[in-house]
C-alpha cells in the first residue's frame, strides 16, 4: 500500500512538472510558474525607521501583464545574446532598487558572473561587470554595496536581517529593494523566493 501510494505521489510530480513551460529564456524564467504553485514572499517591515519583524506569505503565480512581458523580453535580449544563464541548471539572483514604482538599477549574478543592468531613457538595455561599474565608485561606497550583494547572493536571510538591524534607518519609504533567488532544474523553475526592504545610506555587518 505505501508503495502504491508513494507511486501515485510520483506521477502527480510528473504531471505537475509537465505542466510548466520548458525555460529556455530570460523572461520565461522570470514569468514561469514555479514547480511548487507558488512564491515565498517576506517582507522586512519597519516601525518608526528601525527593523520590526519580517512577514512570510505564500503567492500562487498571477498573469504577468503584456507591459511586465515586453520588459522582460527587452532585458532578457541581451542577457540571452551573451548566454549568462544556464537554463539546464542554474540559480538566477536579481536585486532591484526601485524610486516610487519605477526601476533605479538591478543587479544580477548567475553561475557565470555578477551584472549591472542599466536602463537608458530610450528604454533600451545595456549589461556591464559590476566590477566594471564600480571603477569609478569610492571605495567606501563599494565596500558597502559589496557587503549588501555577498549577503543576497548567499541567500542567507538570518543574515540579511542582521545586515538591516545593523545598517541603521531606511532611506524613506519612497525608496524599496526586492530581491528575487530563482532556482532552474531540467529547464524548469524549481522554486522562485523574494525578499521586500528598504535600503539605507551605508550597509554595515556588526
């Protein structure tokens, strides 16, 4: 009988599984639904400018609008044109900072290197090394991004935590970060997590 069962639990995985779009694409990736029907989403919440708690909530894959489409399929051009992502097997981290509802900048790292993603005011995307972005940066304020992408890219988000404990106050509410770890298997987004903050002026683990 349990091995009746556990048979049936198997072809119900492969059903599943079947079920989802092969990922060969940027967008694909970013828009799929993940094999578990659905998204763990934690949001940093802040009482009176310091950290209070953090709130989990489980969200079942909605329909992407054709405007968040033609956004990722703009962005997903030149990132697939330059092969940064092994869709067989791979884990996608993506950091956007946005100002009010509109993308400032977003990071990006696969297994092949990490990126900075820049937005022109044609809409048009470029990619460039995020060590390449940082030529011209202080070396206090590299430092300090550098502190905040090691944490995100470890997906370590006890660790996050105490980053945003110890960093101090937010920006302000018209400033947020969400960062997002998708993990590809087989051509297959296996599991998508996003984690909502706020930045601050210089980050800092004590």
């Amino acid at each position: 009988m349990r091995n009746l069962i556990l048979l049936f639990c198997w072809m119900i995985f492969i059903e599943n599984a079947h079920t989802q779009t092969k990922i060969v694409d940027f967008s694909s990736a970013i828009t799929s639904t993940p094999l578990e029907k659905k998204t763990l989403v934690m949001d940093v919440v802040y009482n009176n400018g310091e950290f209070n708690t953090v709130k989990k909530r489980f969200v079942k894959s909605k329909k992407t609008s054709k405007d968040i489409k033609s956004e990722y399929s703009l962005m997903g051009k030149i990132i697939d044109s330059l092969g940064l992502i092994d869709y067989k097997t791979d884990t996608i981290y993506i950091l956007s900072t946005y100002y009010f509802n509109s993308l400032v900048s977003e990071i990006f790292k696969t297994s092949k290197d990490t990126f900075n993603i820049i937005k022109n005011i044609q809409g048009e995307y470029s990619i460039q090394a995020l060590e390449d972005y940082y030529i011209n940066i202080s070396e206090d304020e590299k430092n300090s991004d550098f502190v905040l992408y090691e944490t995100i890219f470890s997906w370590n988000i006890d660790l996050l935590i105490r980053l945003i404990k110890s960093s101090g106050g937010p920006l302000g509410s018209e400033y947020f970060m969400s960062a997002t770890r998708i993990i590809l298997k087989d051509n297959q987004v296996l599991k998508k997590d996003i984690i909502n903050f706020e930045p601050t002026l210089h980050w800092k683990l004590e």
